[in-house]
C-alpha cells in the first residue's frame, strides 16, 4: 500500500501519528510531582507510598495525547475535558483504510510492544506481534492502541486531575464498555480515522472489540475478540468481588480519596491481584509449574508467585482504576436495551472472528461459541491450545499472531 501522512496532524521519525493534542517527547501535560511523588519510583509496601501508573509531569515515554473534550456517558452524565493517551506504528496511507485497534485488557496500556524506559515501566504487554516481518507490519497497517477511559497511564481516570486541580477520586462517573468505546472514537476522530479495518482486543479488550461494530456499526470492517465474552457471566462478577471488597475494604481506601493523604490502598490492589492471577492460569499450569513445593520459608512457591504478581502491580497501576474497569467489566452485555445477545448480533454489519483458549476458566470457549451460534457466518470458532489458561491469548503468540494475520490478509 502507498504509505501517506495521516490529515491534519504531524508524524514523528518512527513513523507514528503524534495527533493534534499531542505532547512532544519528553514533555508531560500538567505540573510535574512533588518531589518524593512521581508514580511508579517506589515498591508495594509502605505507608508514604503512592499508587502506581502514570501523572502528569512524568517522562511521556511513545505515548500521544489526544484531548477529546467532554464525553456524554451511557449513564447521561457528563466527563469533561477527558484526554487519551495512546501510541500509534506505522502510517495512515492515503486512502485511509489501512488503521487497525488494538484494544488492552484489565491492567494494559497503549504500549504494546517496545522496551521499557522512563515513564514507561513494564515492556509491551504483546512484544512481538507488531513490527517489521511480524504479523503486524507497519510497513502495511497503521496500528493505534490507546490507554482505556478510567486506565491510568495517561487517559483521565479516578487519579487524573479534575478542574479542581485535585485527583477525581470518588468523584470519577461510573463508566461502562460502551462508555470506553466512545472515547476510543473520538480518538479516531482527532486521528482522522472514519473507519478501522480491524478492531482487535481480548479479555476487556475482547469487549470492546465486540461493542465497537455494534455502537459503530459503519466504522469497522472486522472486529477480532479473544478470549472474551459477550457479557459478564455470573461466575465473573462473582470472582471481581473479592477483588473490589479487598481494595474498597483496605483502610488506605478512604472511600477512593487517597490521592492526597499520602498513603494508598496496596495491600488491598494485592490481594485483588492474587485472586485475579489465579483465574488468569490454569490449574493444569499451577499444578505442574508449582505443585506443593516449599520454600525456605516454609510457605508453597505457588503463594510466593503470587505475591510476585501483586507487588509488580502495586508498582505499575492505581487501585481507583482496578475498581472503576473492573466495575466497567461487570457492566458489559452487548445485549443489553438490544433485545438480547442473538438480536444485537443479527445486526451486526462487520465480519466478526472469535477465539477462545481452550484451558480458559474465566472465560470458557462456550462463552465464544455462544456469539458463532447467534452469528453462524462467523464461524468456526478458533481454538488456542494452551496450557496456561486465559492468558494463553497473550502467551500463544504464534497461534494468535498467525490468526491475526491471516484475518488480516483475508
């Protein structure tokens, strides 16, 4: 395809989109931190410790900023001046239909491939699917991922700053799926993108991915979901509310105003982790990986790995954001004011290709199969072999990559 530069906007050296709101690298929108502040410098534990994700002043790192102004919620209620931060790879040629979406999960960013760096603490949660020869080539497709409405790093969420200039706190809306896929088209607004060739997302980004052709039903060609789900089922719900008891039940809380007292709530982020990780594997994995061998210490290594996960989270991600997407998560029902899951999927206009992972607990294949049974021409439903549970659609990155592809190339 001829590559072009995307309208009304600049283009960096690499190549990637740096929008009309952009921010130039190594400048931050906003005030820098009070020293002893910036976000993520510190470990989980402690009682002068932050939460983690990304602020104002912090290093930019690839992402852009999009400002998107007020957004109008599901609920009727009104977000205003909201801002995204997304990366972009590769051109908008000039025909303008070579954009594709990548959607992220739970606790994802827009960064999803490359190395780690200043304000930019973890590598790209899906390293190898983007990239020259790789199942995503630039050279072809220009690909957008922007850090999801409520997230923290770099999307207005509870730990952005409100007009008060204090963090929104409590005062953060209770958002939903559909509310997060409006913001994400309005990014595609200010990026001049009136239509993406793919929309591709698993787990909570799976759920966007499945709502973006139903809210926007003329704006995207196909939409690939992974390891995701047409609603949140029961057994769901059910496993998100230990997770949000521990975080809202941690005295760090304070009712989600802790931004200002100098403590947050990460004993609480901990063990929602663990309990998430634990559905996130599979018991196959856990079971042979770990079995019930001791440590030193005389506790099993499946509880030090666990704990491993949760202090690398506590470093990284805010607690109001795990409450707000989790809570955002529970709300999803494409049927939803629709009729009904098979009465929105009759109308769907885009192609649609859905894969499960077949040792996936949380979200079981027959949850796939039930959006190929209300949509037979979007069949067959695509297998991931793997032992390791619903992360398989992150770990499986050659069956995955190559699905993606040749999606891609159909």
């Amino acid at each position: 395809m001829t590559q072009d530069r995307p309208p009304a906007s600049a283009v960096d050296a690499r190549g990637r989109d740096i929008g009309r709101e952009a921010g130039s690298p190594g400048s931050s929108p906003g005030a820098p931190h009070a020293p002893g502040q910036v976000a993520g410098a510190w470990g989980a534990g402690g009682p002068d410790q932050l939460a983690g994700g990304w602020r104002p002043g912090d290093p930019v790192a690839d992402r852009r900023f999009a400002a998107i102004g007020d957004l109008t919620l599901e609920s009727g209620d009104q977000l205003p001046a909201v801002q995204v931060a997304y990366e972009t790879w590769g051109r908008l040629n000039a025909a303008r239909d070579n954009a594709i979406l990548i959607c992220h999960a739970l606790t994802g960013d827009a960064h999803v491939v490359g190395p780690t760096g200043p304000g930019q603490p973890t590598p790209g949660w899906w390293d190898g699917l983007i990239g020259p020869g790789r199942y995503v080539d630039p050279a072809d497709w220009f690909v957008v991922a922007a850090n999801v409405l409520g997230g923290c790093q770099g999307t207005t969420g509870p730990s952005s700053p409100a007009s008060d200039g204090k963090a929104w706190g409590s005062r953060f809306p209770a958002i939903t799926i559909r509310d997060q896929v409006a913001a994400e088209a309005a990014v595609s607004d200010a990026l001049g993108i009136d239509r993406w060739a793919a929309v591709i997302g698993g787990s909570m980004g799976g759920m966007r991915a499945i709502e973006w052709p139903l809210l926007y039903p003329d704006r995207v060609g196909t939409a690939v979901v992974l390891a995701s789900t047409g609603y949140a089922s029961a057994e769901q719900i059910a496993w998100c509310a230990p997770q949000l008891a521990a975080i809202e039940e941690d005295p760090a809380w304070h009712g989600g105003d802790y931004y200002d007292t100098g403590t947050a709530p990460l004993a609480g982020l901990g063990i929602a982790r663990r309990i998430a990780h634990v559905t996130y594997r599979s018991e196959y994995e856990l079971a042979t990986r770990f079995g019930r061998e001791p440590q030193g210490d005389g506790r099993f290594a499946v509880e030090s790995y666990l704990d491993h996960h949760a202090t690398k989270l506590a470093a990284r991600f805010d607690p109001g954001s795990y409450v707000v997407l989790t809570r955002a998560m529970n709300s999803h029902d494409i049927g939803r004011h629709r009729g009904g899951l098979a009465t929105a999927l009759q109308g769907l206009k885009s192609r649609l290709i859905v894969a499960a992972v077949d040792s996936d607990r949380l979200y079981p294949s027959r949850l796939s199969s039930e959006l190929i049974d209300a949509r037979p021409d979007a069949g067959p439903l695509h297998l991931i072999k793997s032992p390791y549970g619903h992360d398989g659609f992150l770990i499986e990155l050659d069956q995955v990559g190559a699905l993606i592809a040749d999606t891609l190339r159909t």
